[in-house]
C-alpha cells in the first residue's frame, strides 16, 4: 500500500494534468453509416433528481461514475485512504466528484453545438431541411445546459432558483423597491449558501444592498444564480454590477450562452458599443452554411477550455485524497514529526 501511495504521490506532484474523458471528442471518429437519418428522441437526464443526491440515474445519457477512468483512480484511492482510516467517509468527497461528472457532461453538450456531430447529422441535401433539423437539436442542447447549470446543486436547490426566476417579471422600478430588494437579498443568499470558497451560509444579506468580495466566491460550484442575479441588476438599472457578476461568470464558463447574450446587451445599454461587438463576436455563431466553420471552432475552442478545467478539478480532488493519505500513513508508520502540517479534516466536510 506504501508503494500505492508512493505512486499517487508522484502523479499528483508531477505537475501534469490528467488527461479528460475522450467521450466527447469520440464523434470525430464515427464512420457515416453509424449516424441516424434524424435524432427522433434525447435521453432525459434530469440532473437534478441523479445527482442531487447519492443515488446517480443509469438511464442512457446520464453521467455515470463507472464510465470514468478517473473514478476508478478516484475509487482505489478511497480505498487505501479507507484502509488507514477507520472514519473515512466517501461522502466527503461526493461533492467534488459530482462536480467532476458535471463538467463531463457539460463537454459532452458542448460537443453536439458542432455542426458537425452526429446528432446534427440529416440525410439530405436540402438546405431547408438540415437548418431546420440542426435548429432543433441547438435547442435541445441548450435546454439540456440549462438544466444541467440549475441542476447542480441539488432538486430543492433549483426548485428555490426556479421560483426566484419566476418571480423576476414582478420586478419593476429600481432596485430599492421591496420586492426587488428582497429577491436581491434571496438570490444573494442561494450564491452566498453555495459558493462561498470558505464554509458554506457564511455571509447572508438579509434583503440589504452590499458589495461583493469575488475572491471569496468559486462560482463555479453553481454558476446559474449569479447568472440570474446579473438579469435582476440589468433589469433594475444597475448595468455596471450586473456587468461586473456577468464578468465573473464568464471568467468561470466562457461557453456559457446566456451570459455571452447578457454581456452584448448590458454594454450596448452602456453605450459602449466597441465592447458590445466585442461580446457579440464571442458568442455563439449561427447556424448558416456561411458560418458553420466559425461555429465548429468556437465549439473546439471552449470544449479546450472546459477540458483544462476538468483536469483542474481532477488535480485538485487527487491531490486532496492523497494528502490525506500521505498524512494517515505518516501517523500509522510512527514517523509523524513534531511542527508538521497536519491536513485540514474541515475543508473535507
């Protein structure tokens, strides 16, 4: 087991990533006759109900943790930590795994934006019939995303935000009105509970008008109630902060479509048109004959960046669980020394 250990050790200090899931690069490699003449059906995926919870859906099309080379690394090293831990509990990472499966999945949609995947595949050369049939699988997908972005924390946690959006065509004025400040105050605390990079509910607003610290946020861990907050602010006037929040976003997903959308909208309100066309040009391309080459390198271009994302997040959960072995196996072998850095148990609950 000490040579186990020795070997993940070496992986995770070597600096390099791991290499994401090929799955959703396998399309490029399917002969013709293997694609359907027309996509008559998608695989419900209901995110929020197989991954809010530790049950995961096994229905065709759901993320599946057996699927995953990486889990099986993720699995034998549970396994030796359990070995030298007699209080281990995978829970403590199930968090971090969901959001590995998330990200694969969200590569995987991203995929089939190409016009060039299978599911966008028609048999016919009529130009009326593949725009038709390609328009309908972009919609499909980005419903899929979206359900995918609210789903990420859970079946009650979108639930929450549902209702929070639901609600935003009752916001009139400005900001300062009660029912525009108290959604404010709601959505700032979903982002607050769920985002906050130290312990979770650490901050609330309780309905008031504050700044936000983004050092102390990972929007990454539910991207979608900034997305929402960001409409609140533009829809209330408050285009430098909604901005500022759709920035943030950005920063976090720059495939994310609405937010793309939101940032062109928000700097023509500005009367910044430079940077209007400028967001404008990053969107996503249409689906035209003349732009179907853009929109296939704007696809390849953010899958690339979703991947380093991806080998990020599976860097980040290995280095935790061999930390934690590192440590065990110190305290087991009698060779713990006095003034060493003893792994943080908080940051694992």
């Amino acid at each position: 087991i000490l040579a186990i250990t020795s070997t993940f050790l070496s992986i995770s200090t070597s600096g390099q990533a791991f290499t994401p899931s090929n799955n959703a690069d396998s399309f490029s490699q399917r002969p013709i006759s293997s694609m359907g003449r027309h996509r008559q059906t998608r695989s419900p995926i209901l995110f929020s109900s197989q991954l809010g919870n530790d049950s995961v859906d096994k229905r065709e099309g759901a993320p599946s943790v057996s699927d995953s080379a990486f889990f099986r690394l993720v699995s034998t090293l549970d396994r030796v930590k359990g070995d030298y831990d007699d209080d281990h509990d995978d829970s403590s990472y199930t968090f971090e795994k969901k959001r590995i499966l998330y990200m694969e999945k969200e590569i995987e949609l991203l995929s089939q934006l190409d016009p060039n995947h299978p599911i966008n595949y028609i048999d016919s050369h009529i130009e009326d019939d593949i725009q038709e049939h390609m328009t309908k699988m972009e919609e499909a997908t980005l419903e899929e995303l979206s359900a995918l972005w609210h789903g990420q924390q859970g079946a009650i946690n979108e639930q929450k935000l549902r209702f929070y959006e639901s609600r935003l065509q009752d916001v009139q004025g400005s900001l300062d009105g009660p029912v525009a400040l108290e959604h404010y105050g709601s959505c700032l605390d979903l982002i607050h509970e769920h985002c906050s990079v130290d312990s979770p509910g650490t901050a609330e607003s309780n309905g008031r008008l504050e700044e936000v610290d983004f050092d102390k946020l990972d929007l990454g861990k539910w991207i979608e109630p900034a997305h929402h907050l960001a409409n609140l602010l533009a829809k209330t006037d408050r285009l430098a902060e909604s901005k500022a929040w759709t920035e943030e976003i950005l920063a976090e997903k720059p495939w994310h479509v609405g937010a793309l959308s939101m940032m062109r909208i928000v700097c023509l309100r500005l009367n910044d048109e430079e940077a209007a066309m400028k967001w404008a040009v990053k969107g996503l391309p249409g689906l035209s004959p003349q732009s179907r080459t853009w929109r296939s390198e704007w696809v390849q271009e953010n899958m690339d960046l979703a991947k380093e994302k991806l080998a990020e997040l599976q860097k980040d959960l290995t280095d935790k669980i061999v930390a934690k072995i590192e440590i065990s196996v110190r305290i087991t072998s009698g060779v713990m020394t006095e003034g060493m850095i003893v792994f943080d148990d908080s940051a694992w609950q």
